[in-house]
C-alpha cells in the first residue's frame, strides 16, 4: 500500500479519544472519519480531533472508500456485530479489549475477518508498554533465568462510563474489563507453553450500589510446565490509576510499575487539573503523569497495527489472542462460581461469563 493508512474510529468517548491520540503519532495513519450513533457525539469528537468526517450510521461510515482499518471503541456487547459488519465491507479491524461477550461471537469475529480476507487485530496495549517490552526482554535473554513466577496488577476507583458496570452490556465486573489485560500480557511473556488452570475469587466489594459485577478479583493461572501467574483487578483503589509487573525467576528477579517513575511527584494546596487517569482528588500529593499514553504503549501499539495493514504483516495480538484470553475470563468466572480450580481447554456455552460465576442462566 504506497498511500497512508485511511483509518475510521467507532466510538466518541474515553477510549476513542485514546485511539484518536495515537494514531495522530502515527505518521503511516490518517483518522478520515468518526462515528457514533448518539447525535452530536462524533460531530464534537470530530472538531476536538480536527477529523474531517462524522456520521452517526456505521454503514454510511463504511461506505467510504478512502478507510482501511476501523478501530471499534464501543460497549463490549456490540463487538461482534460492528466486526462482522466491517469485514462484511472489506475493512482491517481493531477491536479493543474484550473481544467480545462469549466464545461463539469469538469464532464468528474470527471467521468473518479470514472469509473476507481482513485483520483481526486485538487491541492489547500492554504487550506495547516501554517498561513492559522491557521486562520481557530481561526473561527473553535470560537475565532472570528460568522463569517461576509473573504478577500483575492493575487497580483504579472503578470505570469511566456506565456500561462497564451493567454486567448485561459488559458480560462482567473488573475481570472483563481489566483482567483481560494481564491473561494476555502472561501469555505474551510465557508464549510457548499453554495455561492448564485457572482459580479465581471475586467479590463485589464496594461498588454493590452500581454493579452486580465483580469490583475485585484475584485469579491465579498456572501453565503446563509449572509457572504460576498472579493477577490482581480492582476497582476499589483510590488515588488513580495503578499498573505493575513482576517475574521472578530462578536467577533473579524484576519488578516494573508503569505509572511510577515516570510521574512528577507533585504537592498541590488547590488540586491538580489532570494527575493520571482515574485520580479524582489530586489535593495534597499526586503523581503527575507525562506522556501518559506512550508509556502505556498506545502509539507503538497503533503504529504496529497500521503496519500491519499498509505491509500485509501478521499482528503481534490477533482475534486469537482476544479468544484465548476470553477462554481464560470464562474458566475465571467458573472457577469463582464453584470455589474449584478449572482445567483448560474451557469451553463454555454461556452468553454473558458473569452467568458462571452468579450461576444464572
């Protein structure tokens, strides 16, 4: 492909603004449109971004010969159509983290992108983040040894829109939303052996008067050769966001926090306009992010994908990743629902994961 990349963005809020951002930093990509069904939403989003079209239908968007890739910042139970309906029009995919609500909307994604002959490209910035590529490189030339054990934790107050605590439209509390991120991040540093357990337990600890979901969850994961992986999801963590990793292995150990080290630690009487993502009150001491959204990897991760498409490349996370993670999230749920270890392959029926842990059908 000589010319750039001609991408059109599904969604108008918080995460689409995210998506918006990075691609600005690509310089392979061009954002040509945006839509949203809700009216004004993208006609706003459009302005702020200075894109130079907005719509309200999908398929109108669609239509556009100009557009390539379309990057899908909408609810999780709206995945699967918007991705069927753009491979339907012969566009690359982006779809951002779930994949989507169950198993069979997964296989459809994944079907409907190979008949049409487009990119399924999952949307998992963490394998992207400076300090987390770096981390793995320690594991990759042996600088830890063996390895025994992986942590990750990513904590904040809760979600930024409504949907994210309707278990309906979500399919579940904080696994769903954030705990996709660490299966993916352990698979993509351990990627030649697969995850044979999951035990998870989960509670709604706070967040009862908005959620039937989960707001924390401690799952463990164990792969086949013995490496056993921690994470921690939370909803309930005051003071903004938090995102750290640890591999221990038999020859050393490495611990990587993304958000701390790269902050201006910062004393303020009145507040802070913007600390980092999800700090509510910023009196008193914060930590004050800068080149937040490279250090979560935001921009390398689009800049890959807009490669991937302009040179006909394989994705680093593709919809197989996003399906295997959810495998993992739906044995998760089953195990917190039964108090029991779950062996994998896990293959569940259910629509919604949060059904296997409430045992609701």
């Amino acid at each position: 492909m000589d010319k750039k990349v001609g991408v059109g963005l599904v969604g108008s809020q918080f995460i689409s603004s995210i998506h918006a951002d990075a691609l600005s930093r690509v310089s392979d990509a061009e954002i040509l449109a945006v839509m949203s069904p809700t009216k004004g939403h993208a006609e706003n989003f459009a302005k702020k971004f200075n894109i130079p079209n907005h719509f309200t239908d999908l398929d109108e968007m669609l239509a556009m010969p100009q557009i390539d890739m379309v990057v899908i910042g909408a609810p999780n139970y709206l995945h699967c159509d918007i991705t069927l309906k753009i491979a339907k029009a012969g566009k690359h995919v982006v779809v951002e983290k779930p994949l989507c609500m169950n198993l069979k909307e997964a296989d459809s994604m994944i079907d409907a992108c190979k008949q049409a002959n487009v990119k399924l490209m999952y949307a998992e910035e963490l394998c992207f983040a400076p300090k987390y590529v770096r981390l793995k490189a320690l594991l990759d030339e042996g600088a830890l040894g063996d390895p025994v054990l992986f942590k990750q934790s990513e904590k904040h107050d809760g979600p930024h829109a409504d949907h994210f605590w309707d278990i309906e439209r979500s399919g579940g509390g904080v696994t769903m939303d954030m705990g996709c991120h660490a299966i993916q991040f352990f698979r993509w540093l351990h990627p030649k052996k697969n995850i044979k357990s999951v035990y998870a337990q989960m509670m709604t600890s706070v967040h009862g008067d908005k959620t039937e979901g989960e707001d924390n969850s401690i799952i463990i994961l164990e792969f086949e050769d013995g490496v056993t992986a921690v994470m921690e999801e939370s909803w309930t963590k005051l003071g903004g966001m938090d995102d750290k990793a640890e591999i221990h292995g038999s020859e050393g150990v490495a611990y990587a926090d993304i958000l701390q080290g790269n902050s201006i630690q910062t004393y303020s009487s009145k507040g802070v306009g913007y600390a980092v993502e999800k700090a509510g009150n910023t009196i008193g001491w914060s930590y004050t992010m800068f080149e937040e959204s490279w250090n979560y990897g935001f921009p390398q991760e689009f800049e890959h994908f807009v490669d991937c498409v302009k040179n006909d490349k394989k994705p680093l996370v593709t919809g197989e990743d996003g399906k295997a993670v959810l495998e993992v999230i739906l044995a998760a749920y089953e195990s917190a629902g039964t108090g029991k270890k779950v062996q994998l392959p896990f293959k569940s029926n259910v629509d919604k994961p949060y059904k296997l842990w409430k045992k609701v059908k």
